[in-house]
C-alpha cells in the first residue's frame, strides 16, 4: 500500500478546495450512515477514509461552474 495523499495534492488536483470538503464530508456522513468503504486502509475517521477513496479515484469530486452562486 503507498503513502497517503496529502490534502494539498487533492486540493490541486481537484483545482477547487470547496469542492473537495463538500465531498469528502459526504461521503463521510455515507460512511457514518451504513455505507462500505471502498477501500481497505488503516484509518478509523470516515473523512480520512473518504479523501484516500477521492485520492484513488473512487469517489468523484464534482467542482461547479464558475459564476453559480
């Protein structure tokens, strides 16, 4: 298993620091609720665990228009 992405790598990645949290968040109240991880790691916390699924692509992160308020 690889080291963990850092939080500054999905923020570029992703090219919105909103748009990564309001993901992660919901997918870690998923996590909370019932829902299976779909990975395997050693973490504990459902939004560390939600932004390694980000990191490898599992969960997508959905950046809106630009201009939408």
């Amino acid at each position: 298993m690889g080291k963990a992405a850092s939080v500054e790598s999905l923020v570029s990645e992703t090219k919105s620091k909103y748009a990564l949290v309001v993901a992660a968040a919901r997918r870690g109240r998923a996590i909370m609720d019932g829902y299976q991880p779909l990975v395997d790691v050693h973490a504990t916390k459902p939004v560390t665990i939600a932004l390694e699924e980000i990191h490898r692509g599992l969960v997508s992160v959905e950046v809106p228009p630009l201009g939408i308020k």
